[in-house]
C-alpha cells in the first residue's frame, strides 16, 4: 500500500462520548465491561454511532443502554481521532449537564465520579486529549504518564 497513510487505509468508527459533569464539577467515568477491547480501562461513557443517527442520538441511546439515564442536551464540543490496534476512532466529545434516571450499569461495568486529577486507573488513551482540556480549563497541570497501567 504505497503512498498510502494508515487513516487512508483505516476505516474511522465514529464514536459518541458524553461527558457527564455535575454541579461541584466531577467527571463520570466507567470501566470498559468484560470481553471488550480494553475491558477494565476506565473511560466516559458513549459508543457507536448508527447509520442514519445524528452525534446526539447516538449519545442518547449508547448512555441509556449503557448506564440506564436520558440525558438533555448535548452539543459536539470536541472532535478527537485514537488510532487503536483494533479500531481507529473519530470521538466525538460532548458536555452533559443534565440528566435524569437513575444510575443502573448494564453491561457490568463500574462507575465513579471523579475530580481532577483522576484517582481511577488505567485510563483509556483516548480520553487523554480531552482530559488535557478539561485541566486546562480548570487552571491544573496534566500528565498523561499519571493515567497509564500501574
């Protein structure tokens, strides 16, 4: 394949991700369920978006299969590309304030809010950029090295 780059070869997934903040400003984090690709990372939740699905609606129905809550709004705010070994996404980042349900993980994963810095380890690298942004808006210093495996 001369001349051709690896995202040119890749097909992207286009992926839905919400970040979920509350009030006092923590982060919703899950852990990726058993039999996934990266099962026990820790990432914000989403998935897929369908064929015929805008960001939002994928967003929508992802975290109520996902985590069982219907959120409000929800806006792209940041467009982000991870080349991983099994897939190469396009995430698509949305901030969600409001939310309503409560809290069931359906796919036996974990959940915690956090602050920054993070205390769940090992983060998913995708997240990396985005958790940079979110120190950056928050005045604090960010090191992807803190978020790896220990």
């Amino acid at each position: 394949m001369r001349g051709v780059t690896v995202s040119e070869a890749r097909k992207h997934t286009e992926v839905a991700v919400g970040v979920l903040l509350r009030s006092d400003g923590a982060l919703l984090l899950s852990t990726r369920p058993p039999g996934k690709a990266y099962a026990g990372y820790w990432e914000f939740p989403g998935g897929k978006i369908e064929a015929g699905e805008t960001v939002e609606q994928a967003l929508r129905r992802e975290l109520i299969e996902e985590l069982g809550v219907t959120i409000g709004p929800a806006e792209v705010w940041k467009v982000t590309e991870h080349d991983y070994p099994h897939a190469l996404v396009r995430l698509h980042w949305c901030k969600v304030w409001e939310w309503s349900g409560e809290f069931e993980m359906r796919e036996g994963q974990t959940m915690a809010w956090q602050q920054l810095p993070l205390q769940v380890r090992p983060v998913l690298p995708g997240a990396f950029p985005v958790l940079e942004w979110l120190a950056t808006e928050r005045g604090l210093a960010f090191d992807p090295a803190e978020l790896s495996e220990e």
